[in-house]
C-alpha cells in the first residue's frame, strides 16, 4: 500500500490458496477502524460492482484490532482460478471522496 500497509497470507505455497486460508494485516494506516479481505475474480471490478458480482467472491470484515487485523477466507465458495487477493483498511463512515485509507492487492491461485 502507499502508507505502508503490509498483508501476508498463509498458507500460500507458490502463488496457490486452497480451503481455508488466513489473511492478516501485519501494518496499517492511523485511524484504521476496521480491513475488509477479499478473493476477487479477474472479471469483478471492485470500483464498478455489478449484480452477481459478490456472489463470485470470498469478502471478510475484521472490525476489532486489538488481536490484530485478520481473516479467515474459505476459497471452496468459489470457483477455481486466478484471483486478486484485496486488502483494505477503512473507517466505519467512509466519505465518497476516500472511501479508503489505503489498499493491496496480490495475485493467486485458488486451486481446490
């Protein structure tokens, strides 16, 4: 992220995520209220959400920090293939003009 938000996931073997998988947010912006994770699909545009669109992807919401900002992502919800695995730290009454406080995203392979 720009103001050094840092992710990790586990377990991740070569780009590959299977069953359930842990996503944490190792660092993240002042102010942070709450980090939305999720499995997105190529054809999904986060900015431009369609009907269907989050029934193709896997979404959690950590809204307590204080054991650190995590997830669990069950990937047998969704279909095999590539996905782009989304972080995003946010406030609880996010303003149309920064819906955000900073985001990443990664590739990977959902391959169950």
């Amino acid at each position: 992220g720009q103001s050094g938000l840092e992710a990790k996931a586990s377990p991740v073997l070569e780009g590959v995520v299977k069953n359930v998988f842990k996503v944490e947010a190792l660092t993240v912006p002042p102010g942070t209220e709450m980090v939305s994770f999720m499995l997105v699909p190529p054809d999904v545009n986060l900015a431009n959400l369609q009907p269907g669109d989050t029934e193709k992807m896997v979404q959690a919401l950590d809204v307590i920090g204080s054991d650190g900002w995590n997830a669990l992502l069950d990937t047998t919800k969704v279909k095999n293939g590539v996905y782009k695995l989304v972080v995003i730290p946010t406030v609880r009454r996010p303003s149309q003009e920064k819906p955000f406080l900073d985001w990443a995203q990664t590739e990977v392979i959902n391959k169950n």
